[in-house]
C-alpha cells in the first residue's frame, strides 16, 4: 500500500520469535499481512514506526511509555543529512539552437550571463 499512515507494525510471538503479522493505521484500522510487512517511510518515519511498534533501544521505549517488543538500539540513530552539491561547468560554445531553446526557458538574462551572475553572487 501506498500513501497510508501507518501508526505501527502489529507483531506476534511465534515459537521462539517475533513476527510481524500486520499493521495499524493512523484511523485504527488493522490490516493483516498474507506474506510480509515491509516498511518503506523514509528516513525519519520508518524508524517512528519502528519505535511505536517497540522496536528500538529499551531505554527510549521505557522514556515514552511504549512496551519493547525488540530491544534494537541502532534504531533512530545516527540519523545524518546527506549534503547536497550543485555542480555546474563552464561551456566554451553553444549549439544555436540549443542557446534558443535554453534562452526562452529561462527568459533574460542570456543563460551565460545568468550564470556567471550567480558565481559572482556566491564567491
């Protein structure tokens, strides 16, 4: 399922582990897994979602009331922005088309003079 919120994976102790049988929506709807429970959310909700279904580091479960299903204490750490690096190089000669096709895109000022204005304007 796409664009469903989930509140948190319902899991079941079969034998000698634990098995991730559903989930929980946001409206308290519960949907039954016939195979698997795959979480694909992202960089800050999966591991929310994992948190609020009690896997994660025991003492931040303990923190916020949440009962530990999986003591897993890499869960929610090491959380990092990735950096983003524009990167742009210096064209000696334009095909003319192309500069027409670019220049409309762009409106005035002409693309070179645009970029350079932007270089000067970061340096």
């Amino acid at each position: 399922m796409t664009e469903t919120l989930v509140n948190r994976v319902i899991i079941e102790k079969r034998d000698r582990s634990q098995v991730a049988i559903g989930v929980e929506l946001a409206n308290g709807e519960i949907l039954s897994a016939k195979k698997e429970v795959i979480i694909s959310a992202g960089a800050y909700r999966t591991p929310q979602v994992l948190l609020l279904s009690g896997i994660g580091p025991a003492e931040e479960l303990r923190k916020h009331g949440i009962e530990q299903v999986v003591n897993l204490p890499e869960v929610g750490s090491n959380l990092h922005d990735h950096m983003g690096v524009g990167q742009s190089y210096a064209v000696h000669s334009l095909d003319d088309t192309w500069r027409a096709d670019i220049s409309e895109q762009m409106e005035a000022p002409e693309p070179r003079e645009r970029l350079l204005s932007w270089f000067s304007s970061i340096q």
